[in-house]
C-alpha cells in the first residue's frame, strides 16, 4: 500500500501505485483541459505531483511539448538566472564487490585494472584539479569494504579539503559512495562533505535485482532507504537519480518523483539535486542490457518535465552527454554540469590512464573550452560553493531558494567566483569574455547593498586577494 511518509522502500516506492499512475497517464494522453490545469499549476511555482508530471511526459502534442519547453526554461530562467555551476568527478578507487551488469566495475570483470589512488596520488590529482580551476568535486569510489573502507574514503576528505596549491583550493566535496550505515553518514558529515548523491539505478524492483545480482547492492530495500539513513546520519543535501536506459523511463520518472515527495515528506526537505545519467558503452558491459535506452528527444522532455515538477531542486547533467544534449538540457533545466572530467582512476593527473575508465566520455572538452562555450551562450559559468560553507543546507537552503531570496547571493557568488577562474585559470580569450560577462550582469544583482559590495571584491580580486563569498 502506497505511503510516502513510510520508512519501508516498497511503500514509499510502491509498484501498484506506479502502475495505476502510467495507467491513469494512459487513460490521460493528450486530455487538454487537465493537461492546461497542470502547467497553470506549474507556472506558479508550486511544482507538481508525479501524477501530474507523468501526464505531461505521457503527452505527444507537439503544440504541448513547446507550451511544456517555454515554461521550463522560464522556470530554470527565475531561480537560476543564467547561472551553471560546475564541477568534476574524482575518481579515488574502482575496487568493487558488487555485480552490477552495466558497469565495467562488476567484481566478475578481470580485464580492468583495479586500482586505489594513495594520499600521494590524491594530492597530484587535486592538484591537476585545481590547475583547472575546479573548486568543487564529486567523489566517487566502488563499494569493497575492505580494499576501500569508509575510514580511506574520510581520510581522502580530509587531504582533499588541505591542498592549497597556487590560488586554487577545493572548497566543496560532494560523495557518491555506495549506500551505508547512520554510523558512518554521520562520519561523512562531520568530515564536512556536501552533498550525499546516491543513484537509485532503477525504481523497479524486479529490474534492480536482476541488474545487481550479486553483492551487497542486490539489496533493494537497504539501496532505496539509503537516504532516509543518510538524512538520520545528519547529511541534509542529499542527490537522487536514475540510470535512464536501465528500465522503463516511464516507471523510473514517477519512482524518481516519488522518492522526492518521500524526503520532502519525512524529513522535511526534498532532494539537493537530481542527477540524469543516461548509460554509456563500458568495458565487459553486455549491450542488451541497452535495451531500454532512451532517444534524446525523449532525454530532453525528461529534463523539461523534472525541471517544472521539482523547481527548486538542481539537475545535474555529466559529461556522458555531448555537446549538442548539453546545450538542450542546459536550456530547459540543467544547472549544474560536470567538466573536464575523468572517468578513470588517477585520469587527471595521467592523462593516459584510460584503462581503469567507467564509462565514456562523450564531452570532452576541456574545463576552459566548457567556460568560454557557456559565455558565448550568454551564461554565466559559475564556481560558487558558498552555501554549504555558510552553512546554507537543507531546509534553511530550502526555504531560501523557495522564497527567491537565493538569487541575490547566487549571481554575486557567481560573479565572483568568474572572476577568479578569468584571473588564475582561463585562456585569453575566455578571460576575455569571462570580464565582458561581469561587466553585463553586475547590474542584475537586484539588492544594491550586495551589488556595492561585489564591486569592491571584485577590485580586490584584481588586487589578488581571493575567496569572496555571500
Ligand atoms: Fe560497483 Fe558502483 Fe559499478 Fe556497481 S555501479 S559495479 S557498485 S562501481
Ligand atoms: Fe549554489 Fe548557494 Fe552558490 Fe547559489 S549561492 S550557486 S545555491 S552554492
């Protein structure tokens, strides 16, 4: 029986209700009048059910797919502005015990090489980060309690957040780390990380244990409750998602909604961020299970569709994506991009190290070539971490976005945060249009206190004075 507010993973995820909800969509394909009822409720802000939002992805009008794409972006336009936050993976260890069938990290796959980055290795990575101009970081490792225990995971945290190299420093670190206990969520937090991210892979419970077959992840209760732990263990910015082409997306986009209206319900405070990976080729990974891949027509109206149903909530699109996808989904709903990224063990300081790689990268880009794309876009990449070092988490973050007070403090910290990337990291010419870019948004900054303030940072930015934040 179908309960958000349940700490029981197969009633706050409940299969029978996601059913009805694609069979009620079904029954509702291309219904106008409740389809208008819908994105009037969207328009004010207010987001929308999964049994709303499944109604629109259900839709095939062409004339509604562009009402549904305009609103999207006028949405992503009043709470993010033109601001794209950026950051990169780290990956510290492909060790891994689980049998996940669409990744190279399965424990069965004998032709990668396993490998774990030492604190030495750590720091020549952050360091070749830094170099970049990165100041925000996605760990990631595999899940093998003894070649990469949670105990290495806090100690790469802590020599990750001490690296001063030049100007450059890493000021926040997010972790995607396989599902655990409270005990050691509460390590995670004291250690002073972001965001919790987590993807639930599948919602569907047949397909998720068929997919991991083996290993502690076969577990579907213990994945799916795992932020309920996490959010115990004190961690207030948590990030869900799926591996779209794994499942039905269909199925998957009402269990997404579904777990979002879950933390909202006990814990007060929806999800950070939502991420939208879609599955890429892989080593030793068997193509049928490509079967549910999704077209990019598709991916788009996905992103379109989560950005009016959750607007307060981040979406994060990776470098799995192209160019092309990239600039759609950064339109209608992204505002968070990863760049430069290495999918590999130790990539960033080896350029060479591909072997140990998780899956292909199809932007490859540069960070400084990612920076002057977006300028020349008319966005305005940023590399604000304030919040969280704020102390700005959970439902004081929430209460600040849904109150639009957020954006007085984004655009500053975005501003700021540009400049220094233009003054230590960036090429001539995206230093050039990263000075142009601040110029023109200065006078955005709708309270005129912050405004005067950011004037005087920026003078001491050129000054070399570093780290300015709201
Ligand atoms: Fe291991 Fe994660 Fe890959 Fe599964 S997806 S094999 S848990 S690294
Ligand atoms: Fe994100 Fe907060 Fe920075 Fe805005 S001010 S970009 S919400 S960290």
């Amino acid at each position: 029986m179908y309960n958000s507010k349940s700490k029981i993973a197969t009633e706050f995820i409940d299969h029978q209700e996601i059913l009805a909800t694609l069979e009620y969509a079904k029954q509702n394909k291309n219904n106008l009048p409740l389809i208008e009822t819908i994105l009037e409720k969207a328009a004010t802000l207010k987001g929308l059910t999964y049994k709303e939002a499944i109604v629109l992805l259900e839709c095939d009008s062409e004339e509604i797919m562009q009402k549904i794409f305009h609103l999207a972006e006028t949405i992503k336009k009043k709470f993010y502005g033109n601001r794209i936050v950026l950051f990169a993976p780290l990956y510290l260890s492909n060790y891994c015990v689980n049998g996940c069938r669409y990744c190279p990290y399965h424990a069965k796959n004998k032709t990668i090489p396993r490998k774990q980055l030492t604190q030495e290795e750590i720091v020549k990575e952050v360091i070749a980060l830094q170099d970049m101009g990165h100041k925000r970081l996605a760990l990631e490792t595999g899940e093998d309690p003894e070649n990469c225990p949670l105990e290495y995971v806090l100690k790469s945290i802590k020599t990750i957040y001490s690296i001063k190299h030049k100007n450059g420093a890493i000021r926040r670190v997010n972790v995607n780390i396989a599902a655990t206990t409270v005990e050691n969520y509460r390590k995670l937090k004291e250690a002073g990380i972001g965001t919790y991210i987590l993807f639930q892979e599948t919602y569907h419970k047949e397909t998720y244990e068929y997919l991991h077959p083996t290993g502690p992840k076969h577990n579907y209760a213990y994945h799916t409750e795992a932020m309920d732990r996490a959010m115990e263990g004190g961690i207030d910015d948590v990030g869900i998602g799926v591996l779209f082409g794994l499942n039905l997306y269909k199925y998957d986009f009402v269990g997404l909604l579904m777990h979002a209206q879950h933390l909202e319900d006990t814990n007060g405070v929806g999800p950070h961020t939502i991420s939208v990976p879609r599955i890429r080729p892989a080593d030793d990974v068997d193509v049928k299970d490509y079967s549910n891949a999704i077209p990019d027509e598709i991916f788009k109206k996905i992103v379109a569709i989560l950005r009016i149903a959750v607007p307060y909530t981040g979406i994060i699109v990776s470098t799995r994506e192209s160019e092309k996808t990239r600039a759609d989904v950064i339109r209608y709903g992204v505002s968070q991009v990863s760049g430069g990224s290495k999918t590999s063990v130790g990539g960033y300081a080896d350029s060479k190290e591909e072997h140990t790689e998780q899956f292909e990268v199809s932007d490859n880009r540069s960070l400084d070539d990612i920076v002057g794309w977006l300028l020349e876009q008319g966005y305005i990449p940023s590399f604000c971490t304030a919040c969280y070092r704020e102390g700005r988490t959970g439902d004081r973050f929430m209460r600040l976005v849904k109150t639009g007070q957020i954006a007085n403090v984004c655009q500053a910290n975005a501003l700021m945060t540009l400049k220094e990337y233009a003054e230590d990291y960036a090429s001539e010419h995206t230093a050039e249009l990263a000075h142009k870019r601040i110029e023109e948004e200065i006078h955005n900054i709708p309270n005129p206190k912050v405004k005067e303030i950011v004037i005087e940072n920026l003078h001491s930015l050129d000054d070399g004075k570093r780290d300015f934040r709201f």
